[in-house]
C-alpha cells in the first residue's frame, strides 16, 4: 500500500545482520495537526546507524529503519503548523518529537527533553501517537516529523551537503557554541572523521586556532585544507609533552577512548578547561580516575546533538560561510546501504556518504 497510508524503507530485521538490509512497507504514527510529511531525497548516514545496526549500543526494535539526515520535500502539512508549507525543501536530524512542555524545551535546550523521541528505533509516548509507533528513519520514501523538528534548508547548500550537517554538522557545533568558542581561543580536535572534520571547519570559522590530534599521519593535508593550523600525531611517544597546558577546549571525536589516551588528552588543557567528547565508542572507559583532573583542574563532558535554535543557526552560518562536508554519494538501495555501512563501520569513508537517487528506489 503506497503512501499516505504506508511507507517504505530499507530496513535491518535482526540487529548484528547489519549487512541484510530489505526493503519493505511499515506504518508510520497516526498523522496530527502539528506533523509534517516528507518525501525524502536523501539522507546521510551516520555512525549511528552502525552501531546501531551492528548492536555495538544494545539492542534495539526490529525491523528497523536506521537514517537521521534527512532532507526532503515536504508533502503534506497539518493544519495547525506554522512554518512549513507544501513544497518546501526542508531536513530533519536525529530527534522527531519533544513534548514542549518540559523546562528543558522551554528553555531552547529540546535535545534534552526527556519525552523526546529519536528518529528510529523510539516509540512515541501516547500523547503523540496513541498506538505507541516505534519511530522509523531515513532510508526510508517518507517520513513524518513534528513540525518543531522540522528544518528549513538555506538555498545555498546542496541536499546532499546538508543533510550530513543535520546530525554530524549538529552534534559537534552545540559544544562549540555553548563554550562560547571564538577569536583568540586554542582549540583541540581529536579524531579526523565524519564528525571531526565538521568541527574544524566550524571551530577554524568560528575564529578559533585549531589544532587536529589524530592517530592517522596521512591525515595531516585534510586537516591543514579543512582549517586546522597545526596537526599532531598521537601515535608518536609523548607527543603531549609540548602541549601541556595549551587548549581553552578540546573536542574528542574519537571513536574509540581509553583511559591512558584520555589522562594524555586531558594534560593539554589550560587550568579550569574542558574536555568534551562528542564521540561515543561501544565500550566504557576503564580505570577512569578523578585524580586524573587534579592536576590541572579540569572537566570532563558530552553533549547530545542539538537544539532547533542551534540547527537553525548552524544552518545560516554554514550557508553565509559556504562550510560545507566532504561527502561521498551512494545510490540508496539494498545493496548500496549495506555498503555504506560496511564502509562506515571500518571507518573507510571520506568523511561522510549521503544516500541519494531516492526517486530511482521508491514509488512514486
């Protein structure tokens, strides 16, 4: 059954066959007043979607469709939505719902309402849908948003551009903004990845000197071309000595972090500064000592995507300073999302794909 009444997507039926995408129909949430309907061009895919669909973070509902970088059309709108219209080109990031209620919400902080509901895998409290729907994602013909999470797309970036900003562009510009980052400031980014490479752009622009620590050498050119002033190899023997006390921030990207690599990480900081991951690796860190933050007073934090006022200025900001995503495009299709996550799951990706030819995969 097509849509309004049906969707579909490439979809996992059992988590760790991550390789087994099918695609199939599933219904989405009961339509309402405040919902926006999507007819999706193309999404990026995330890191997310792999741990995910490999269970690196649990387990998680199936049959499952995974994608929260969206960018679309919008096709249908309820009557009481304010800011979205038929036609328009917009995008949707890795939240779908928030209850607007909450301190946090009315505060500009509804990436933190504990109500909210995640793009896939996340079912709808009852006030937003009485059947209790588990959200589906992106690689998907359509999806169906509350308006409040829904993101006018600046004519400037192309779909395929702006959909990774939605979530990788977002997770790490939140950090940034909120630590007031700017001209004069030291800045340290860890890890040269899909999200990393966002946050040396955003942090080069937003003023700050910034330098990239990473473990791959060959990194070294992207860096310097994506902003970055100064580039370190963590891989060589005490390459934190010289930078004791030298980073007002420094922003791990990393996927992967251990206690010893974080006691040399958190040694770079200025008295009273802070280290903020964005990455968030399968397993714990061990052996985590408060004496590690004694020596120079320093703090450890995470932060999860961002609010829309932050998406929204993001979005301006990346569209005035023409900051846009290294990208690989893939035809979205069975065989193409298991590569893409594949790929992204070995960290063979340069630095983000989108999944795109939607018009190509589904019906009309």
């Amino acid at each position: 059954m097509p849509y309004p009444d049906e969707f579909e997507g490439f979809m996992i039926n059992e988590i760790g066959k991550y390789s087994d995408f099918k695609k199939q129909s599933f219904k989405p949430k009961k339509f309402t007043e405040h919902d926006v309907d999507i007819k999706i061009e193309c999404c990026g895919v995330c890191g997310s979607d792999a741990h995910t669909v490999t269970g690196g973070w649990g387990d998680a509902p199936t049959p499952l469709c995974v994608g929260h970088e969206i960018v679309g059309k919008a096709v249908k709108v309820g009557s009481q939505v304010k800011d979205v219209k038929v036609g328009d080109r917009v995008g949707v990031g890795a939240q779908v719902w928030s209850c607007l209620k909450c301190p946090q919400c009315k505060s500009n902080n509804d990436n933190y309402c504990p109500h909210k509901v995640d793009t896939y895998g996340c079912p709808y409290p009852k006030e937003a849908d009485p059947d209790e729907t588990i959200s589906q994602g992106g690689y998907s013909s359509h999806i169906r948003v509350h308006e409040y999470l829904v993101f006018p797309i600046p004519d400037a970036i192309p779909s395929h551009l702006a959909a990774p900003m939605l979530c990788a562009g977002l997770t790490v510009w939140e950090p940034l903004v909120r630590a007031n980052i700017g001209s004069g400031q030291q800045v340290a980014i860890v890890g040269l990845g899909g999200l990393g490479h966002f946050a040396v752009m955003f942090a080069n622009a937003l003023g700050a000197e910034v330098t990239v620590i990473s473990h791959s050498p060959s990194k070294k050119d992207d860096a310097l071309k994506l902003g970055a002033k100064h580039f370190v190899s963590s891989g060589e023997k005490d390459w934190a000595k010289p930078l004791a006390f030298k980073f007002d921030f420094v922003l791990s990207a990393a996927d992967v972090l251990g206690a010893d690599t974080l006691q040399e990480y958190l040694s770079t900081l200025k008295v009273g500064c802070k280290f903020h991951t964005v990455g968030l690796p399968d397993k714990p860190i061990k052996e985590l000592m408060p004496q590690f933050l004694t020596s120079n007073a320093c703090s450890i934090g995470a932060s999860h995507i961002g609010s829309r006022v932050e998406c929204l200025d993001m979005l301006k900001f990346a569209a005035e300073k023409k900051l846009f995503p290294w990208v690989e495009t893939i035809p979205i299709s069975e065989k193409g999302c298991a590569e893409a996550i594949e790929r992204v799951n070995k960290n063979k990706v340069h630095y983000r794909f989108t999944l795109v030819d939607y018009d190509k995969a589904f019906r009309a």
